[in-house]
C-alpha cells in the first residue's frame, strides 16, 4: 500500500526527469532577414513566420536588371529594374525548415550574370507585420510560398 508522501516523491521524480528531457530539446531557430550573399551575388530573404515583410530595393548599377527570385532552384517570379528604378514587395516566411529561404538573382538585358550584392541597394529593411494587412504586394517576384503552399 502506498502512502501519500510515497506518491508525493514518485510524482516529483516524474516531474524532475520530464523536465530534464525537456531541457535536453533543443528548438531550431529558423532564419529570417534579408542578406546580401557575396559568394554567389545574390539575396537572401525570409520573414519570420507566420508574418510578412516589406522592402524596397533599388536598382544602383547603371544598367537594366533581370531579378529573378528562385526557392529551391526553381523560379516562383521575376521582374525587370531599369537603372535608378524602386521596387518594392512584399515576401513571407517561404516555409518552416531553416532553409526555406527565397534567393533573388540578377542578370543584365542579355543574360549576363550580375552580382546583386553591388547592383542593388536595400532601402528600407522589414518590419514583420501580419501577411493579411501588409502595406505592399507581392508583385511579380511572388515570394508567397510560405502563405499559399504552393
């Protein structure tokens, strides 16, 4: 038969070794920004879930650029930035893993690759805000993968 301090110490035993498993987990911390990737010449760009960012990027190189914005090596959208030209849009959180990021990548008129870490200026660096009432689009580039699943 058990008495209740017996019961008492069993519980908080269980208690004790949960919380121990419980300390032991480790969450992953899934990226978010905008970064500028020297390596490859391109951005990066995540909102940090389940919300949206807007930013505004502008066209410094002189020359007209293709953006493309890939996730996964597959191309959701693209645009063309005339010299001096703003854009601005709106992106979302691309998905839960750490690496569901969105990349944009830039060529000239003709297909020649371009560094966007050189060619383009962020102007304005996002706010995360609720996706339903963002003050932007998404527009052409449509970085909405993590909103729509598809």
């Amino acid at each position: 038969m058990q008495t209740t301090s017996s019961r008492m110490l069993r519980g908080a035993a269980v208690a004790l070794c949960l919380a121990g498993v419980l300390a032991g987990c480790r969450r992953q911390v899934v990226w978010s920004g905008i970064a500028m990737e020297p390596a490859t010449g391109t951005i990066k760009l995540a909102a940090q879930e389940p919300n949206c960012g807007c930013t505004t990027i502008a066209n410094t190189s002189g020359q007209t650029l293709r953006l493309r914005a890939t996730m996964r090596d597959s191309t959701i959208g693209s645009t063309s930035l005339q010299p001096g030209q703003r854009l601005r849009f709106r992106f979302d959180w691309a998905g839960p893993a750490n690496d569901d990021v969105y990349v944009l990548h830039g060529t000239t008129e003709n297909g020649q690759p371009v560094d966007l870490t050189k060619a383009i200026r962020v102007e304005e660096n996002p706010r995360w805000e609720d996706c339903s009432s963002a003050s932007c689009t998404y527009g052409a580039l449509m970085m909405n993968l993590g909103e729509t699943g598809r």
